[in-house]
C-alpha cells in the first residue's frame, strides 16, 4: 500500500507484522503495526496526507486507525462487513485533500465520512442504489462536495449502475446510470464527470444536468476502454485490447497521439510529470511453461513516442510511479519469492535501495 503522492509504503511480510518504509531510501519509518489478522484487502487502506497515520483493513474487514510514528492502534471504526459467498471484497478509502475528512466504503457499498480528529461518522451516508453487484466503488470530486457510487454486476451478471451525490446532504443527484458489466466514474475539471462502462463507450457529461459532452472510441468491439487521467486533469489516456494508447485532450476529447504494441497494454501510470507517462506491457505466450516477458516503457506527452524501456522475465504483479516522476517501483515473482525493486523513473536504471532497508 503506498501514500497517493507514492512516498511511503507499507509492505507485510509473512508471519510478521506490517512496516512502513519509505520509497527512496528503503528506511523504515515506522515500528510493525499495532493490526493483527492482515487480509488480501490489506492495499484498501490509504494514508493520511501528512503521512502521520493511516487507515489498515484486517482480516474481517474492520478499519484501524494507525500511528504512522509509535505504530500504535488509535482507533478501530465501524464493525466487520463481510461481503456474501458471492460478491467481492469493496473496502476503499480516501482522504480528503486536506486531511480533514476520510471517506470509507464497505464491502456492501455504503460509503462513511469520518471526521479526522474524533474519527466520528458526520453528514448522511451514501447508500448505493443498487445492493445486489458483485463489487463496488466509489469516487470524490477535488473539493469533496461530490461523490459518485458505482458497481460491478460480475463477468455474467445484471447491469451496473452508477450514482452522483450531493455530499452535503447526502442525496442523490439526477437519475443512476446503468450499463452491462459495470461502470466507474471520475471527476474532471468545470463540473464534469468521465464515465467509463465495462462494455461500450466512455462517455464525459457535464454536472449537474448530466448532458452527455463527447465519447471516447472503444479499443476493443466489447469491453469498453480503460481510461487515465493526467495529474493537471488536463489529458486522458485510454487503452484496451487492440493494443492501442491514445492521448486526448480533456476539454473536447481531441486525439493528441498515440502508440501502438502487438503486446497488452496492462497499464499506465501517470505522475507530476506531465512531460512523460509508464506503460506496463505483457507480451507473455507461454505462461503455463513459467515463462514470462514483461515491459515498462517510458512515453512521451502528447505524442507518445517510446524514450526508454526495461524487460522484466518475471510474473510482474504491480508497478507504481512516484508522484514526481522520479522512482518506479516493481512488485514481481509469485506468492513465496515475491520481491520489490526500484528504478530510476528518468533513464530506468535499477537503484539498489534494499542495501540501505533492514527487511531481511
């Protein structure tokens, strides 16, 4: 689980507890943490913006508080919500910009503000409309005075739907979207609002009359697009199955450039820097033999034209780019041998930093 600026993380390690530690140096910066019974769901959590604490999820779905500092346990929130045989883990977590406010989803799409120095529930929670997907999800607008309330039906399952929200009083703006396999949504600049659908079309609307603006074209004849937004907001990137990354332009959704692989794009980070993004490419055909060929190339803005890149021949589970630009982090190797290694986020050069962390 790393901070949203990517300048700590916390990494568990069996049989022990969880350690805080920081991306550049590899130090840690906290004592193991006060939370027993760590679940899969543990990466749910978030950090504070002032890294002073963070919120953890256990094993029964219960959030804690953290001190980032002692380690200890400041407060444990509302009781387990476990989610049914037949639905998937949704706990999610996000901070208010300031700090002031954290919002908590649970695993039945309930989304809770928290005031920050009691950690007491505030304003009405925001029930999604719909309680029978299969997972769930939510987002906030910069200033927090808007939420969207989504879910995901499964592979096979009924129509997803989505819900914009007046956070101020809790209630529901406009009718639900709904579409086949689910749909998220995202804020952007000038009351607007991305809507990506698990099938189709992205579309952007304006808020609150919801009036569609523009689309962006499906890269695949299915699935609809994967869709980034870039740090100023100013950009979107959107790939899928065709092996196709385009940029475009927020305001109007104006093609920018693109980049093309016979390899799948699997993803793309962005960061402040806003000259350049990283696309994580799986060009793997013999997986079941245990081989695997992997690729983080580093891409121009707009254009996206190819300026480095680094192979890894290993089962790449997660790769994350520091706020800055400047260090990219690698999660490779299956469960038992998995390891982390940094890169340089400019010439893509390994940095040894685990020399400096006392991990083993």
């Amino acid at each position: 689980m790393l901070d949203r600026d990517h300048k700590v993380f916390v990494a568990i390690y069996k049989q022990h507890k969880p350690v805080v530690y920081d991306a550049t140096t590899g130090l840690a910066l906290s004592p193991a943490l006060d939370v027993e019974s760590i679940g899969p769901w543990a990466d749910k959590g978030a950090f504070s913006p002032d890294l002073t604490s963070l919120v953890f999820f256990d094993d029964s779905h219960t959030p804690h508080v953290l001190d980032v500092l002692s380690g200890r346990n400041l407060k444990s929130l509302h009781g387990e919500t476990k989610p049914s045989d037949d639905t998937e883990s949704s706990l999610r977590t996000k901070f208010t910009a300031d700090g002031a406010y954290c919002f908590i989803m649970d695993t039945h799409g309930v989304v809770t503000r928290y005031e920050t120095k009691s950690w007491k529930p505030v304003g009405t929670a925001l029930s999604h409309p719909y309680r029978e997907g299969y997972s769930y999800g939510f987002s906030t607008s910069d200033d927090s005075s808007l939420a969207v309330t989504h879910d995901g039906p499964g592979e096979n399952g009924p129509k997803g739907h989505l819900q914009l929200w007046d956070v101020s009083n809790g209630k529901p703006i406009g009718k639900s979207f709904e579409a086949q396999n689910g749909l998220t949504g995202r804020f952007l600049p000038d009351n607007r609002l991305l809507i990506s659908p698990g099938r189709g079309k992205a579309t952007v609307h304006e808020i609150p009359s919801l009036k569609k603006l523009y689309e962006l074209r499906q890269h695949d004849d299915v699935e609809g697009p994967r869709v980034a937004v870039s740090q100023d907001k100013k950009r979107l990137l959107c790939w899928g199955y065709d092996g196709s990354l385009d940029c475009c332009d927020v305001d109007d959704g104006k093609y920018l450039g693109g980049f093309h692989s016979k390899a799948q794009i699997r993803d793309v980070l962005l960061s402040n820097d806003l000259s350049h993004c990283h696309v994580v490419l799986d060009n793997t055909s013999f997986m079941q033999l245990g081989y695997h060929d992997w690729y983080l190339i580093k891409l121009s803005l707009p254009d996206l034209k190819t300026v480095k890149s680094i192979r890894v021949l290993d089962w790449l589970s997660d790769a994350k780019v520091s706020s800055n630009g400047l260090r990219l982090m690698v999660r490779q190797g299956w469960s038992g041998r998995e390891k982390v290694r940094i890169f340089d986020g400019q010439t893509l050069e390994e940095i040894q930093w685990l020399r400096a962390a006392d991990v083993r």
